[in-house]
C-alpha cells in the first residue's frame, strides 16, 4: 500500500510539511472524516464526564440504596442500579476514569517512546522487543493480576509493557528507510546537524503511521484492562471500573439484565470512537492516501 | 534458507530461558502457594502443611527450584499438579481436546466469514456491500469478546431460550453430537464473528492492492470470466500474506480462549490455565506458559518460513 509511493511524491511530502500550517492541514483533512469527527466527540463527551464524574453523576457510585434494588432503567435511574442499589449510570461515569487514566497514560508513554527510538536504535533494545513480542501476553498479564494488589498504577504500567513494541518497531522501521533517502542526504550535504535531520526532517515523515498505531494500541490497552477486570484480575471492587462491573452481570442475568448491557456499551463506544479516530489520522496525516 | 532457520531456533533458545525465569520468577514471588489453602482449614496441623511443602522443595532457594524444574523439563517430565496431583501432562489432555474442538471449529468458521467478504468488499469496492462490510468490521474489531458473549447469552439463551447458557454438555445425558453442537454454536460464533471483522480487513485490503495489477488486465483482456480472475488470478496472491498471518494463529490452539472460555464455561485450556492461577499450581502453570511461548516463536518462524517459499521473491539471509 504506502510502500509503493514514488520518490517524487515523498518529495512532495517533505516540502509540504516544510510549509507552515502543516497542523492545520491535516485537521482541513481530518475534519472531512464524518465518522472520526464522531469519533473525536464521543471521547471529548466521555472523557469529560468521567473527569467531572463528581459533580455531573446524578447519585454516589458506591452507597448502596436497599429501597432501589435492581430497578429497571427509568426516569430515577437512567441506567438502573445493581443487585444492592448502587446507580449503575454514575458507577459507569466513576468507571469512565479507568479508562481515561489509561489512555493518557498509555498516550504518553508511546510518545515518549517513539522520541526516544528518534535517537537511539539499539539492536539490544530490539532482542528485548522480541522477548516482549514472544510473551503470551494475556496469561501473563492474568499473573501479574492474581498475584500483586492490582491498583491502577500497576495495570497501567503494565499495559505499557506489553504494548509498546509495535510502536517503537514502526519508528525503528521508519527510520531506517527513511535516513537512506535522497531528501536526507540532501539536507546533510547542505549541513543540517544529526538533531536537525532527525527532528525537521525525518520525524514529521515517520510520525504518520506512528500516531495511528499508537491510537489503536490506546483502544487495544483499554479492552485488555476491561477483560482483565472483567475476570477479576483488574482493579478491584468496589471501585467502579467497566469491566468489573460486568463481572456479576453474568449471574444477574435473570433478575436485572441490564446490568449485562450499559458497561459494555460504554467500553465498545469508546474502543469504536477510537478506532474512527484512527481512522481518520490516518487519512489525514498520510499525503499519498488516495482520498482527499 | 536452512542456514537461516538454524539461526532464528538458535536466537529462540535464549528468549525461552528468559520467558521461563521471568514466569518462574513471578510466581515464585506470590505469596503463599498451592498449599496454602490448607493452612487456613482447622482439618489441618499448620506444622503438617509446613513440612509436606519442605518435602516437595517448596522452601527450597527459587533458583535451585528453577534448576530442579528446568533439568526435569530436560528429561520431558512436566512434574505433577500441585492441587490434583495428576501428572501435569494428564490434566492438559483432559482439557487439550476440548479447545481443539471449540478452537478449530472457530478457525473454520472465520474462515468461512471473513474470506468472501473480504474479497467481495475489494471486488465490489465504495458498493453498499463494501460500506457494510467495512461497518460490520468496525463493530467486530471494537466489540469486547466478554460484552459480546454476554448479549449473546442474554439473547438466545435468557430471552429467546434457543440455546443452552454455558458448558459443553447438558449434565446427566451421554454423549450427543447434536447436544454438543448446541452448546458449540455461541462459543464458536463469538470467537469466529469478533476474528473475521478483523480477517476480512485485511483480505480486502491485500486484494485492492493486487486486484489493480497489470497481470489481471491481461487475465480479463484475454477472455477469462470474472470469477476466474477473480478467484484464480487475484486471490491467490492476495492470500499470501494471508496464510502467514492464519499461521501465527496456531498458539491459540492450544491456548485456548479465557474469556471465551469463562464466559460459557467451556472446560478448555483457558479454564485451566485461569483455574491454575487461582490456586498458584505452579507446574501447570509453567507447562501452558513455556508451551504457548514455544509455540508463538515456532509459529512466528513457521510463517516467514512459509511467506518465502509461497513468494520466490522474498529471500531471507
């Protein structure tokens, strides 16, 4: 796919993105995206509410009510509340912070990364990411979950872990097609030092399918703490996060099966918008994409 | 090529003693252990459950006991089940069969799913067909497999009562093929609908790049039927890149699906690797986790090796 582009077109590429207005012109281009300006609301919605959780849920997440046990979704309580009369709309919006912290965490760890591979590449750095890669990472992760205290440090250190190889393997990749082309020579014969090279010249080329893969790996990292939660090896209890609270959704089934349905749907809306947001980027931060 | 080979199972030696001694490490460092329930019950002398763990060199140094491990692994012996204390190699073809069928029948399913509208969607590329395909993918790779299994339950077992809830068999009746592919039915579709959304992305895409290649310009000017090029001519090529990513699926066939599995209780792999780690049975522990490692490196090799003898021109040094 992008690896048949002509020289004259990343020619092209490299002088467009010289040109001031290079931010904006992906945003011209991500705007056009109906379904990751979609996207692009629904996490803005979500994160906020989770963030202002204290001040916008209409109850407590974790005092139970005995006069409201299992009461079906309705006018009190939008969502319904559990099996001991907690409001399960403001336990999901407290349960919207897991997600949240994991995504910002996550976000920023990938980028760091990806700024440290800018430097240095090391062929001890990649055995490493072969060991990471050949790690059966879910039965891992379960381990680590039964046996320390899950907080949600650990799980979001964790997910770092065992998510970053992608990453730094694609700004790896990147960059080594990338410093043997003419445009790098180039700028190197007409003088620009290592750090000008790598910043100005190389990065704003490579950072494209960086970013992409690093907003799916937030989407992946988030449906991963959800399953791990969901099987009770995740941050626990009474904490509010989606997936915990879908773990006795199985057994309510019967009596209160609403329970089953809303943090579910809270998870696949974020893991979706997520998803057309990468989308998105992707059309937006690659010039040679074919739609405009 | 062979040169090649020998290199990379040369590299796998040392990524296999890593993963082992981080596992080992790991659980070593859990509190309490396979015993430890017993201390808790008054059945119990506390000093019995002390000297039995001394016996079975549960206090013994975590490196001699990685040492013991490893020279016993050296000999095949996986040990026994510190909670049934069954061989370990038992308790896993108890479970083996199982996951095969569920996993296997998913890998089919998938298969049967995501390969004809994957090609159909690049075919039939910006058609109605397309735009739902790639909608229905989007659902699919964004679905929760446990959110999924839920609705699922909740659906035609709780709402509609078409089909049984969970496990594998209805308890007290012997062996029925039609009983057992009842209990099959929501397992598999999960696992094979949630895999096919992400399947089908990636046969259209391999498609929309081979299908704008000279060579089917010259397979449709000299006369040949649509479907021929299509299956014939295109999507042979554009399979390639597809049979290496199917075969660095293997490990999950041994290792089952946990949350597939939990979610119907489906006494597979995943229920035992999940039920080991709620007892710390370190042995079986080890064998599933050293077992799945070794399985995604060989697999990982299997693949390329199978990329370049499927495609000439890739050459490995």
């Amino acid at each position: 796919m992008t690896t048949l582009s002509t020289e004259r077109l990343e020619t092209g590429a490299v002088l467009a993105r010289a040109a001031p207005g290079q931010v904006r012109l992906a945003w011209e281009r991500f705007r056009r995206h109906r379904l990751a300006m979609i996207g692009l609301v629904v996490l803005a919605v979500l994160a906020t509410s989770a963030l202002l959780a204290d001040v916008v849920a209409p109850y407590a997440p974790d005092i139970p009510d005995v006069e409201a046990i299992r009461v079906p979704p309705g006018l009190a309580h939008p969502m319904g509340t559990d099996s001991i009369g907690r409001d399960e709309l403001s336990r999901l919006l407290h349960g919207g912070r897991m997600a949240t912290s994991v995504a910002v965490a996550l976000g920023t760890l990938l980028g760091s990364i990806s700024g440290y591979y800018g430097h240095a590449i090391d062929n001890a750095i990649m055995r490493f990411t072969d060991l990471m890669y050949t790690l059966p990472r879910l039965l891992v992760l379960l381990l680590v979950g039964a046996i320390f205290k899950t907080t949600l440090l650990l799980i979001v250190v964790l997910l770092g872990l065992t998510s970053w190889m992608t990453v730094a393997r694609l700004v790896r990749a990147s960059f080594l097609s990338l410093r043997e082309k003419e445009f790098v020579e180039a700028a190197r014969t007409v003088g620009a030092g290592d750090r000008r090279i790598i910043w100005r010249h190389i990065l704003p080329n490579a950072i494209g399918p960086v970013i992409v893969a690093g907003t799916l790996g937030v989407a992946g990292a988030i449906l991963v703490e959800s399953t791990l939660s969901y099987l009770g090896y995740g941050v626990q209890p009474p904490t509010a996060t989606w997936g915990n609270m879908l773990q006795n959704a199985q057994s309510e089934m019967y009596a209160a099966p609403w329970l089953a349905v809303f943090p579910g749907l809270f998870i696949f809306a974020t893991i979706m918008s997520i998803n057309f947001v990468g989308d998105g980027l992707r059309d937006a931060l690659d010039p040679r994409s074919t739609r405009s | 090529m062979s040169r090649y080979v020998a290199r990379r199972l040369l590299q796998a030696i040392p990524l296999l003693f890593a993963i082992t001694i981080l596992s080992f490490g790991l659980m070593k460092a859990a509190p309490g252990g396979p015993l430890s329930i017993y201390r808790e019950s008054p059945d119990f002398d506390p000093a019995d459950v002390t000297a039995i763990e001394e016996q079975l060199g549960l206090h013994d140094p975590i490196p001699v006991q990685y040492a013991k491990w490893i020279g016993n692994l050296a000999r095949l012996d996986w040990g026994y089940s510190y909670v049934t204390h069954e061989a370990v190699t038992d308790r896993i073809w108890q479970r083996l069969p199982n996951t095969l069928t569920l996993m296997a029948t998913a890998y089919l399913l998938t298969l049967l799913i995501a390969i004809p509208i994957g090609v159909l969607a690049a075919v039939r590329q910006y058609s109605r067909f397309d735009y739902a395909a790639t909608t229905g993918a989007f659902f699919g790779i964004s679905m929760p497999v446990f959110w999924f299994g839920l609705l699922m339950i909740l659906t035609f077992a709780v709402q509609l009562r078409w089909l049984p809830t969970s496990g594998m068999a209805t308890a007290g009746r012997d062996f029925d093929l039609v009983d057992r592919l009842r209990h099959l039915v929501m397992p598999a579709l999960v696992l094979s609908l949630v895999s096919a959304a992400h399947y089908s992305r990636y046969i259209r895409g391999s498609m929309l790049e081979v299908i704008h290649q000279d060579y089917i310009r010259t397979a449709r000017a000299k006369g040949m039927r649509e479907t021929g090029v299509v299956m014939r001519h295109a999507f042979k090529n554009a399979a390639l890149p597809f049979v290496t990513l199917l075969a660095l699926d293997i490990p999950e066939l041994f290792t089952g699906a946990v949350v597939t599995e939990t979610i119907f209780a489906w006494p597979g792999m995943g229920r035992l690797y999940l039920e080991s780690i709620t007892r710390l049975d370190y042995s079986v522990l080890m064998a599933i986790l050293t077992v799945s490692a070794l399985l995604l490196i060989l697999s990982n090799l299997f693949a390329d090796m199978l990329y370049a003898y499927l495609d000439p021109r890739i050459r490995y040094r």
